[in-house]
C-alpha cells in the first residue's frame, strides 16, 4: 500500500474526540472548510454533523467519508460490528456505529480508524512526500504517533499501512514502573492504577496537581515526572517497533520543554543499549512534533476517506 492520497473526489473527513469533533469536506485537509461540533451525545453531536454533510452534499455531491475517532473502535471490516465504538468512560457513546448511521444515512462508503492510527497515516504520508522531494525515494516511514491529552494512545505505520491486529493497539494502557517519588497517586484509569494514560494523561496531571501541566511552574516537579513516564514509553516503542520517528503529539505534548525532557529520559533508560539513539541529534531526529500540527488527525481522515474510494 502506498502513501499517496487520491484527492480527485470531493470526501468527507471527519475526526472524533473527546471534546469536539473536526468535520471537514472536500479534497484535503490544508484547503476545505473545517467545522467544529462539540461532543455531547452521540445523537446530538452526529445530528450536526449530518446537517452539515447532507448540506454540502446537495451543492456538490461527496464520493465517500473517512473517520478517525476516539477508542476503543471496532476496527474489523469483516465484523458486524464494524465502525462500533467499544467501552468507553465517554457518557452514551458506548455501541455507536459509524459505519451504519453514516452509510446509511447517504449511501456513501465509510472507513473508519482510531483517531491516533490517522494521525501516524498523514504523518508517514507527510514524510514520504518530503523524502520523495530531497531524494525521489518514497518510503513510506516507520513511524509511530503518540497522542498525549484526554487519554494517551499510539499508532503505528509500517510500510505506509497502519499495523492493527484484531483491532487497534492500545498501547497507552501498558503498565510501566512508578516513579520512586509517585507511590502515593492513585492514577487516573478506571481499569488500570499503572498504565501510563493513567500515570501522564491530561487528567492524571490534574488530578494530581490540581492544574495542567503548562499552568504549573517550569521547574515544577510535575514536568521532570511527566517526561519520566513518557520517556518510558518512548524507550519501549523504540525497542518493539525501531522507528523511524516517534511523533509527539497531544494537548499535553504542546507544553513548553517537555520533549526535550522526554528525549532526556529517554535516552538514560536505554543506557547505551543502541548506539544508533545514543546522542542528542538521534532523539532530535527520532522523537518530534507532529510536521502537520493539529492537522494530523482530520488530515488522516481524509487519506481514509480516499481509501474508502478503492
């Protein structure tokens, strides 16, 4: 599979969070209109968003929509549940089908991926075309997308394909060792006390703080504990996966010297082991911000709503 995205028809894309949802509609993401509808129910929030596709599509007819959404979602085209969003905390979504309101509601194709499994597609789609730009090559790049806000969640590319088993990874759920000064906080996962959503999400911060992280003081201790978990996941992405690059992306992962701190710890918990990321100038390269910004995610709707196409 390759990179490249078919922008020959107008499409639908459309990203899920916690908090809004990004509707856009046309040919990508840098160009079309961008709506934003807050989450609410998934009656009301998706009544809006169909009020505004079936506007649009009366003045110019769209050819197929592309989802990228907040977890856990059902990720198997074969499965009679596909597009189904699974246990989630957020109130009344739980069982709601992408797939079947949307394709039902215009006939259209509907492809449907975790919002962090877009976000890695437009990012190795970005490097690619930049690659392609400085050497004629077109890699595709093993990249890993790592969002940090409501919740923490990874995406993988491998080869320019998003890398799901029998549904996306949930890596933001694995359990890392505590910090020797964090024995007390009892975490912010309803299901997991160690898992590093519940130790470094958006709401352990606060939860443990009182404030953001950005609110809080740069010399806080909360920034050095922060960097501390997520340089635990960066050290176990690089020894699963190898990346490429390990994208940093996430309200959290906008604070001000953080992923140099995260880089930092990084490196002290692989020790050595790889000489190939043992220096400041292999992190630089390898743990980054996201070269499309807040567009990763609307804009990997868009390359899944072109696939919805083939």
């Amino acid at each position: 599979m390759t990179c490249v995205n078919n922008t020959s028809s107008r499409v639908v894309a459309i990203e899920g969070g916690g908090t809004k949802f990004v509707l856009s509609i046309g040919n990508d993401a840098a160009t079309a209109t961008r709506h934003v509808i807050p989450t609410t129910t998934p009656e009301e929030t998706m009544r809006s968003i169909k009020e505004v596709i079936a506007r649009e599509h009366d003045e110019l007819p769209v050819a197929a929509i592309g989802v990228a959404t907040f977890g856990p979602i059902d990720i198997d085209r074969q499965s009679p549940s596909y597009g189904a969003v699974g246990v989630t905390p957020k109130q009344g979504w739980q069982g709601y089908n992408f797939v079947t309101d949307l394709g039902l509601s215009f006939g259209l194709p509907v492809l449907v991926d975790s919002d962090v499994n877009a976000a890695a597609l437009a990012e190795a789609s970005s490097e690619s075309r930049t690659q392609k730009m400085v050497d004629g090559e077109d890699p595709c790049r093993h990249l890993v997308y790592v969002t940090v806000g409501t919740g923490i969640g990874v995406g993988v590319v491998h080869s320019g394909a998003i890398a799901n088993g029998f549904m996306h990874p949930e890596i933001g759920h694995i359990a890392v060792p505590r910090h020797p000064q964090d024995r007390e906080f009892k975490g912010a996962c309803p299901y997991h006390a160690d898992c590093i959503e519940g130790l470094a999400s958006g709401p352990s911060v606060i939860k443990r703080w009182g404030q953001s992280l950005s609110e809080l003081g740069s010399d806080h201790f909360g920034h050095d504990l922060e960097a501390f978990y997520l340089g635990q996941l960066c050290a176990t992405l690089i020894l699963n996966h190898m990346p490429t690059r390990i994208v940093l992306g996430g309200g959290v992962s906008k604070t001000p010297g953080l992923i140099q701190r995260v880089r930092g710890q990084c490196r002290l918990l692989l020790n050595g082991y790889l000489p190939a990321v043992d220096t400041d100038e292999a992190l630089e390269r390898l743990i980054v911000r996201p070269v499309l910004g807040e567009h990763s995610g609307i804009s990997g709707a868009y390359i899944l709503a072109n696939q919805a196409l083939s």
